[in-house]
C-alpha cells in the first residue's frame, strides 16, 4: 500500500492515547498495512513495544514522538508567556537520527520541563541529522499562526524548519478531522508548500483504534483531567474522527491533493530503525594493573573461598568454583560480577548494613565467596543454574538489600565511580486494575459512589485478577453484569480501558549503569526523584543495559541499630557470618508466636503457622516462607502432618527421598523440581531449569514434549543419548509419569528456594536479638517505625508483654533514636513532632557540654537557641520530655515563649557585639529571681496532657484514655485496629486479603474513641465524616455516609469514646475501613446490648449456627448445599484456613456448613458460599477425605 499514518498516539500518551499497541498493530495489519509510526505526546514510552509488535506482525515500525515547542527557549518560564507549547511530529530515519531523537525528548524533560517537556529551535539544530520532521496538528506552530491570521509568520516558520532538517526531511502536515479550523487553513497549507516547494503529507491524528473506541477515548479524557463526560466545560475531542483510518478514507478525504498521502510512502521508505537486543553495554571495570578482569576474579574467589572454608578445601568446591567461574566468562558476566563485588565491598567497608543475598544469586558459590551473598549454596543444597545457565540466555540479576537509611550512599558511590550520566533511576508504570478501572470509569461517567464501590466490591482480590475473570469467577460480579444496565455499561467501558497505563512514576530500586552516558541507548525522564529511563526495567535489560536493583530494608537498620546497643551496653560485637543458625531457642520463641519484629514471622497468619508448624531448624524457616502463599498455602497441612510424624511420609519411587527428604516429602522448592528432573531423568542443570520455566509459566506443548523425555529420554540422530529418562535409570514408567504429573501441579507455586534461604536468614537473625538481647532490639524496631501511628504502639504492647517498660522522652535522657536505659526502653526526641535534628544536636550538646539542667530556666539558658524555636520547645514540653524539669506542663507552658524570647534576644546582641546580663556576673541569682517566678498554676487534667502526648508523639506512652475502658470494649468489640492493619499485612504476605480471619463485607462492631474527624457536604448537599478511631491498638478509618450521620453527628466529637457497628470495607494496597451503620455511646451500647445491626463475628468469615440464628441479610438465598466436615485428630485452625482457601477459588452461590470435630456446626457467610461442583469436590475431599465432603445442588 502506499499510505502509511505518520501520526498515531498510543496507550503510552497517558489518559490521552486509547490505542493499545497490540490492537493499533493488528489493525493496521487488518487494513492491509505494511508500516505504521508511534507519535507519543513528548514521549518514548511505548517505542520498544511498538517495534517488536510490529515486527511480531510484519509491519515496519516507524520511531517517531510529537514533541512540545517552547514558545521562546525552552529554559524561559513565564506563565503568562511559556505556559503553552507547540507541537511538531519527528520520525527518525536511521540509527544517528534515534540517538538525536533520544536527545531531543530526553533534553525536553531534563531541561526544558515547564508544565510540559518542551525543546527548542538550537535544540532542534543540535540534533536534526536523520530525523524527518512534519508539522504537526492544528497545534504545530506552523498551523498556529495561520489560525492567528499571520500568514507570515507562518511561512517563515515553515522556512526555518525546512532550513533546520534540510530538504527532503521537512514536511507540511494536513489533516481533516472534520475540523472547521482544520479546512480554514488547509489551502493556506497548500500555498505554503507550493511556494517554499515543502512536500506535504496526509496524517489523521490518530487516538484510539476503531470509529466506536471513540467513547472510551472520552471517557479516558475524563479520568485525565478528573471530569465527568457530562461536564460542558471539560477537555474533549469534537468527533469520532481521530481513528486509524483505511488507506481507501484517507485518500477520499485528501481527493484534491492526492501527493499527500502518495508523500506518507516516501517517509515511511526513508525511516529504517533496527534495535538490537541482547548486546551489552556494561560499565568498563578496571581490574589493577597487570591483570585481566578474569584473572582478578579468580584470585578474589581464590581468597573468598579460603577466607569461607579455611585452608584445607575440599576438592568438591574447587571443581564447582571453577565450573560456575567458567560459566561466567563464556557468557560475557566477568565485568558484571566485578561491579557488583565493588560496590558491595564498598559498604561493607563504611560500614553500611547489607542483606544476605536476595533472588536465585543466593544459589551461587562464586557470589559467596566474592562476599556478594552470606548463604552457603553447598550447605543448603542451593543451586547455580537457577541463577545463570548457558540455555537461559540473559543477563544475571543481583539485586541487593541495603541498610534503608544509608542506601543512597552506595548509589551515590556507584554515580561518583561511572559518572553521574552513567547513572540513573528506572521508570515505572502504573496500570488501570481491574478495580481501579471500574472505580476511574465510575467517577467518569457519573455514577454514584456506592454504586461504583458495589461493582468494584464485586470483583474478587485474587491477584492478577482482570474483569474478565471476574465475570467466571464471581457470581455476584455476573449478575450485575448481565441485570443491570448501568453497572453493565460501567464493566463495559472499565474492560475497555483495562490495563493501560495510568501514570509514570519511579521504580523503588532500579537504577542503570552503563557504560557511556545514558541517553545514548535511552531516553530520559524526570520524575520528582530525579533523571529516569523512559523504558521499563525489562526493556532496559532487552536493550543490553545493566539493570541493578538497591533496595533500602527497614529489618537491615534494625539489625544495625541494635547490634550498636549491644556494643554499647554489653560490650559484645555479634557477627552473624561467623554464627550459624541453629540456637534451639530462637525457634522455641518462634513456635510460641512470639514473632513481633521477626522478619517475614511477624503477620497473624505467618505467627499461626509457625506455631502449628513449631520450625526447629532453618530449614523449615526456608519452607515456612515458601509455602506461606497461595497455592502452596495447600500443601501446609500435609507438611506439618509429615513433619510431626516422619514415618507417614510415603513417595512414589525412593529415588525422591534425597531429594525431598528435607522437606518431609513436600515439593516446595523451584530447586527441588530441577534435581528430580536432572537425577531421576537425566538432565543437565542448565536444561532442568528450562523445564522449570516452561512448568511455571503453563506452557503446554513444552511440557508435553519434556515429560516424553523425562520419562523415555532422548537421543539424537546418531543414537547418542542426550537425555537418559527415568526408565533408562531404572524407574517404571508409571511412576515417571506420576512424578512428572505432580511437579507439573505444583510448579507454578514452586518458590525459589535461594530466595527464601535469604529471607529467612534475616528472619533468624532478628529472632535471635529478640530472643538474647530483647531490649535493645525492641529499641531498634521502635526507631525504625518512629512515628507510625499503628506500628509504634503495637511494638509497644509487645514490650509491655515482655516485661520491658518503655519510658517517655526526656531531655536529660533521651537520645535522638530509642535508646536502652537501665534495662528500660527510653523513646528518643527524633518522635517528638516539630523538633528536628539540629534542636536535637543542639539539646544533647548542651547537656554534654554544660550538664543536665534542672529547670526550664537552665534548660533555655544552656541551649544554642538559634537551633531550637519556640514550636520545638512547646512541642517538649506537651510530649513530657520537659517533666524532668518541672511536673507542671501547665507552668512551663505559661513561661517558655517569654524565656525563649529572652534567649534570642541576648543571642542577637551577643552578635550585634553587645554584653548580655549572663555574661556580666549576676546569672546564677537572676535565674533564680527567674525560677521564683515560675507561676503557680494549676497543672492540665490529666485527660488534657495526655492529649499533648499523643498529638506530639503519635503515640501515648505515660498511659492510654481508655484503659479504663478496656473490659467494656473487650466485652462488645469484635474485631481491632489490630486486626484491619494486619489485613492489609496478610494482603501483601500471601497474596490475597481472604487468607486473613477478617473479610470484604464482614459485619464487625468497634469500639474506642474518636480521634479526628474530617466532614464533607456531599453533592447532594448533605454532609457525611470520615473519622479516624483509636482503641488500645492503634488507628482505623471510619466513613459516616449522611444517612449515618445526620443521626449519631453529636455522638462524633473529638474523643468522645463509642461503639460502632458497620461493614469493613476493603480497599487496594490500604488497610480496611470501616462503613458505619450505627454508633452510640460505649457506655450505653454495653449496658442496653448490642444494637440493631451489629453482629457478633467468630472471627475467620464465619459464625456458630444457633436457635435464635437470624435469616440471611442477603435478598437471594443460597442455591445448593455444601457440607465439609473436619476429621477427627486434624489441625482445626489449618483445615479450616486451607478450606477457605478452596473455597475462594470456587465462588458461588451454594451455602457452606463446616462440621467441627467437637460437634458444632458453623456456617459461612456469603461471601464464602462457593459454586458446588464436582472439581469443588474433589478438591475438597482431597483436604478432608471424600466421605467427609457433601455437595448438594439446588
């Protein structure tokens, strides 16, 4: 054909583009295309999935972006001057005009960004070779001043591009959308064109993909700019016309000037761009003098592996040093492997906290013994071909825990080593989640909330969940779809703009190295961070960039913070790379829940595992991590079973006993799968893992021809056996195929065990300062969470159950973290709100220097005062660090400011030269005619102070307003703040909220007090509250909706102290909150019962069934029975979290009843109730044994 669009907008304009590339590609191809170019607005986002879906589908890809023009130069930032910008459309011919392309958008969001990435014209000729460039839309300043009548100006400006590309690279670009504008200028386009003998090319300007995607495109504009389509005075497009329109269209459209669109082929010729993915630019490493990069490897495993295993080596780990080094050099990963070692080495060496390994690097001897990792592969079966084989044909990936207050200074080391242009952060893209689509949709097309929120309730939190799951998984999600229209069209529009990207952001660790600046392999972004690649951190790596992941972990400060308390108070240095993992009490203390602070031990559902599992060494630590995830969450029961009563354990053939044996005959582990595959069938270690992958990842017609293999073997076309096969190794075929059967089931759960290894190294290190240094560790953990409203006082509570007493602040005491005092906890003035750390410095100097004041007076008197204000004193003296002053805040309160005041004016004199009255003799009386001043006044209630104490720590230390409440709330609360923030915790942990004991739409009452309150008038000229409600575990949010609120507003003023009856509502990455339907008086709720609407829960989505049982609140009862009855001698508390587990994924419409071993009965609520077919029971007869399982349809 000889059309081809030169101006198209992808997903990747955000909130602009609705075209996915995917569909824009296949279209195009549908209309018998045969090239197409990417536009983006300023941008180059989507460039590398453009190319390869257009080289997946046979299409040239045309590299193009429409930048923005700054109206003067791009470094003018005026308002009313450089607030709008033009556009121009550049398409790169070759590969120096994608480098100068590179150049110009990345120039544009590094320098020239001023509400857009702008360039400008001496921009433009720096970088014009290989570049085409058109002029764009009716924005395009070309077009502009003709729109603005200046026919002039517009010609010379066609000049000046013309003279800035060169002949043949500069076109007059027309368009007609329909547009009254568009057909005004059209001839004076043409004029231009003819007069400066400028070729013109036809472009539509292209937005969404087909004529009918033009509502979705409004709707996304909507969301763009936080509008409803029915708003008059919102941004939108005037027609339907900005498709991808057939060459047949454009030619009907451009009749009178048919050059145009024969002009688009004559581009489309000119621009050839290749990429050339999987060749590497990595950063030059110098090795010392007189040796190669290779041979300063080797001597430092040389020494590494001396310096791990002492003198007398064992043959064994040479030859495998050897192999993994050699694996290494064929590949190209030397440099790599050096750089890593580099910058690692460098914060070992200044002391900055690093992780023990992270990811499959944990499995590699080499990475050992370079000190890069600190688990020992050969102690725990770890294996090197899950980190890097010759089959799996990509760049290795280390990514690295750091100590999270000091990671930014090894990147900062990694900028100063490469050069700060050499080094940046990677950009992220978030995406429109099912939920969130439908929320976005919802707002767009005027839909009220608690409709909106009902639909997007609907969908399940399962991850990786889409709409379209969503219909075959959820019944209530179905019916609303099929019987109502308004929530139908809402679905509709939500799958339509599902999954595209919502906005660029940075990626939390990724950083580039490279070895020339970056923005010559790609363009460059600035986010609030700073300089980023515009491409994802997969495309960087495809690109041959090295793509390093710094990751800042809380749980690594702690480790630190306490070992430098136990130095200090015991005089002890802990080196846990000289320790191992085997003190019987660290695993005692986990088996008795007491798991607070435990890395990855520490959510209520972990805690209960670990308890039932009752772990006695650090291999069940590694299984413990790995099974505590959906999916492997099925296999728990049997673990524990097996691990309680080994002589239960039964396999299929005994060669899986080595292999398995670690792991009570449980497959657990992605390492587990490749050994069965290599020593049972005959596989190398590098295609084991190729099978791994194909397993994980469901590819059906690898696995078919694996598992022939795996059971037969392989020979090539002489007859040499590549593959021996289990029957060939004396296994009967029909337990091969058994075995082969069962690892496919469980792959794609499997979890990498050098991953966990890892995990559960800093698990057990932090289990063992709880354990032996209880106090200072506890300090540590509370200074890493300083500050949070929820963390802090449950760290607090768990002190309190240790026996350890935490103290307030304290100016004469405290430090500026959480410091260890006499055996008590002393809270540090980095909590203390509005005092920062110079007032810090400034306090422990002066007390260091000058001793511990003993009054108010002295205290001011002694500081430096231009480093502490009148805010950070008062803040003092409300949080109760000044009680060691004075008991009475009241009085403090009454004369700080005079006294401050005092101090700051005697500082300025001193500057101005003048003698204050201290330095003349006299101060000690003054200070005291001052002390005897101090007013006698009556202190604050103690109500009133420990109000200062909360609103100035975020926390109450001295003692809680409603310890006095304690019984009441315990005799009428069913569940805490406790409980919803661990909810948001079981979410992140196993991978889906309904593994916690608490659920979306469960029925809970609440009690405590009321904290704050934010109202709003809603658009029906109601008002309604969000409240925050504290109890004796922390804070929770609370939504009054007016109905609500119009009768129970005088029972929500600030701490009034209440009871709450209402649904939990639960939201993506937050904790719940609470929908209210009823609040009262604590008091009056306990005295006159529970009120109407609230409903006792037993926790876990469930409730016993009793006489007076009421019917269910759901309007449509339930279609079919199941009945699960729980054998006798089963772990109840496990059974029953691996039945919910089942029964999530079978979402239904039938009522489940659960038949405990004690004989009571509980019956599930509805969003339990599951869909009772025969895969339901199966799945449920293979927990419970089939004659304990009863399904029953309608």
């Amino acid at each position: 054909m000889a059309f081809t669009h030169l101006h198209v907008h992808t997903e990747y304009s955000l909130l602009d583009g609705a075209a996915r590339i995917k569909d824009l590609v296949s279209h195009a191809k549908e209309l018998g295309m045969d090239s197409l170019a990417i536009t983006d607005h300023g941008a180059m986002f989507g460039v590398i999935d453009f190319y390869k879906e257009c080289k997946k589908q046979g299409i040239k890809p045309i590299i193009g972006c429409e930048v923005y023009t700054a109206a003067r130069r791009m470094t003018d930032k005026q308002p009313d001057k450089d607030k709008h910008q033009g556009h121009l459309i550049l398409l790169a011919k070759d590969d120096k005009g994608y480098k100068n392309l590179i150049k110009i958008v990345s120039t544009g969001y590094i320098k020239g960004y001023y509400y857009k990435p702008r360039i400008d014209k001496e921009v433009l000729r720096q970088h014009s070779e290989g570049i085409i460039a058109l002029s764009a839309c009716l924005a395009g300043k070309v077009q502009n001043e003709l729109l603005n009548g200046n026919y002039k100006g517009a010609k010379e400006e066609a000049a000046e591009l013309l003279e800035i590309f060169g002949e043949g690279n500069f076109y007059i670009e027309i368009q007609d959308q329909g547009l009254e504008e568009e057909a005004m200028i059209k001839p004076q386009l043409i004029q231009i064109s003819r007069e400066l003998g400028i070729p013109m090319v036809a472009t539509n300007d292209v937005h969404y993909v087909r004529k009918e995607d033009a509502k979705a495109h409004d709707v996304l504009l909507a969301i763009q700019t936080a509008t409803s389509i029915n708003d008059e005075n919102r941004m939108r497009f005037p027609n339907d016309e900005f498709y991808l329109k057939s060459e047949q269209e454009m030619r009907d459209i451009f009749a009178s000037v048919p050059e145009a669109v024969d002009n688009t082929r004559i581009v489309a010729d000119a621009c050839n761009v290749e990429f050339e993915f999987g060749k590497y630019h990595l950063p030059e490493f110098k090795a010392p003098e007189g040796m190669t990069n290779s041979q300063y490897l080797r001597e430092l495993c040389r020494r590494g592996l001396s310096a791990r295993y002492g003198e007398d080596i064992d043959d064994s780990l040479r030859e495998r040093l050897n192999y993994e080094i050699g694996i290494i050099e064929s590949m190209g990963y030397v440099e790599y492997f050096l750089i890593v070692w580099d910058f690692i080495n460098y914060a070992k060496e200044n002391g900055i906290m690093v992780g023990p390994g992270r990811g499959s690097a944990a499995g590699s001897l080499v990475a050992y013994c370079l000190k890069i990792t600190d688990i020992d592969p050969i102690r725990y079966n770890l294996i090197f071909e899950r980190f890097l084989n010759p089959d799996r044909i990509s760049m290795p990936d280390i990514d690295i825990d750091f100590c999270y207050e000091r990671r930014q200074e090894v990147i900062d080391y990694v900028t100063r080593k490469y050069g700060e242009d050499r080094v940046c952060q990677i950009i992220t893209f978030g995406t429109m989640k099912a939920k969130q689509a439908v929320r976005d949709v919802g707002r767009a097309l005027d839909v009220s909330y608690g409709e909106t929120d009902a639909i997007a309730k609907a969908i399940p939190f399962d991850l990786g969940m889409t709409i379209e799951k969503a219909l075959e998984t959820s019944p209530d999600f179905k019916a609303m779809y099929d019987e109502n229209p308004k929530a139908r069209s809402v679905i509709e529009m939500a799958r339509a703009l599902e999954g595209m990207p919502r906005h660029a952001s940075t990626h939390a660790a990724g950083v580039v190295i490279s070895k020339e600046p970056v923005d010559e392999y790609v363009p460059m972004y600035l986010s609030d961070k700073g300089p980023a690649t515009q491409f994802t951190m997969t495309t960087i790596e495809e690109l041959g960039l090295l793509k390093m992941d710094f990751l800042g972990l809380r749980n690594l400060t702690v480790i630190r913070d306490a070992l430098e308390l136990i130095r200090e108070n015991h005089g002890v240095e802990i080196d846990f790379a000289r320790m191992g993992y085997d003190d019987p009490g660290v695993y005692e203390m986990i088996s008795q829940g007491n798991t607070q602070g435990v890395f990855q031990l520490e959510s209520q559902g972990m805690t209960q595992f670990m308890k039932n599992l009752r772990p006695s060494c650090f291999e069940d630590i590694v299984a413990g991590i790995s099974l505590y995830r959906p999916g492997p969450m099925d296999s728990i029961p049997k673990y524990i079973e097996n691990k309680k009563n080994p002589d239960k354990i039964k396999y299929v053939h005994p060669a899986l006993s080595p292999i398995l044996d670690v792991t009570y005959g449980c497959l657990v582990y992605q390492e587990q799968v490749m050994q069965i595959v290599r020593d049972l069938g005959g596989y190398s270690y590098g295609r084991s893992d190729l099978v791994r992958r194909a397993m994980s990842k469901k590819k059906m017609s690898v696995m078919l021809e694996e598992k022939e293999y795996f059971i037969h073997g392989k020979t090539d076309k002489e007859g040499n056996v590549e593959i021996a096969g289990c029957v060939r190794n004396g296994i009967p075929e029909a337990a091969a195929e058994e075995i082969f059967n069962d690892m496919v089931s469980f792959a794609q759960y499997a979890f990498n065990k050098s991953h966990a290894a890892a995990y559960a190294v800093v698990a057990y290190e932090t289990g063992y300062l709880k354990l032996h240094y209880p106090v200072e560790f506890m300090a540590a953990l509370m200074t890493s969470v300083m500050g949070d409203v929820n963390q802090t006082p449950k760290y607090i509570r768990n002190c309190s159950e240790m026996g350890i007493e935490v103290l307030p602040p304290c100016v004469n005491k405290s430090q500026k973290k959480f410091s260890v005092e006499d055996g008590k906890i002393r809270f540090g003035l980095l909590g203390v709100k509005n005092v920062g750390e110079n007032a810090i410095d400034a306090i422990i100097s002066a007390r260091e220097e000058k001793g511990e004041p003993k009054d108010i007076f002295t205290f001011i008197q002694q500081l430096d005062i231009s480093q502490v204000n009148k805010k950070a004193v008062e803040s003092l003296i409300k949080s109760g660090a000044c009680s060691c002053l004075s008991e009475n805040k009241a009085a403090m309160t009454a004369v700080f400011e005079g006294l401050v005041e005092s101090a700051q004016n005697s500082s300025r004199k001193n500057l101005e030269g003048q003698m204050s009255l201290f330095d003349i003799g006299g101060g000690d009386e003054i200070m005291e005619a001052m002390e005897s001043h101090l007013p006698d006044v009556a202190d604050f209630p103690k109500e009133t102070s420990l109000a200062m104490e909360k609103e100035m720590l975020g926390v109450y230390i001295t003692d809680h307003p409603l310890n006095n409440f304690a019984e009441m709330i315990k005799k009428i609360a069913t569940v805490t703040s406790e409980d919803l923030n661990h909810a948001e915790e079981e979410s992140e942990m196993a991978g889906a909220v309904s593994q916690g004991k608490i659920y979306d739409g469960m029925k809970v009452v609440m009690a405590g007090m009321v904290s704050s309150k934010r109202t709003l008038i809603t658009k029906s000229n109601k008002m309604m509250a969000f409240v925050v409600l504290e109890d004796l575990y922390g804070v929770s949010e609370m939504v009054v909706f007016p109905n609500v609120y119009e009768k129970c507003a005088h029972y929500l003023q600030g701490d009034s102290v209440i009871a709450v009856s209402g649904t939990l509502n639960f939201k993506e990455d937050e904790a719940p909150s609470l929908l209210a339907d009823n609040v009262l008086p604590l008091a009056e709720a306990v005295e006159n019962g529970i009120p109407a609407g609230f409903v006792r829960s037993g926790g876990a989505g469930r409730r016993e069934i009793t006489a007076s049982d009421a019917a269910a609140a759901n309007t449509s009862g339930p279609k079919g029975m199941i009945k699960a009855k729980i054998p006798q001698g089963a772990n109840v508390n496990m059974t029953l979290d691996q039945l919910k587990t089942t029964l999530r994924r079978h979402r239904g419409s039938a009522q489940v009843l659960i038949y405990l071993p004690d004989g009571k009965i509980l019956k599930t609520d509805r969003n339990m109730w599951a869909e009772p077919t025969n895969a339901l029971k199966i799945q449920l007869s293979a927990v419970l044994g089939g004659e304990n399982v009863k399904v029953q349809e309608e």
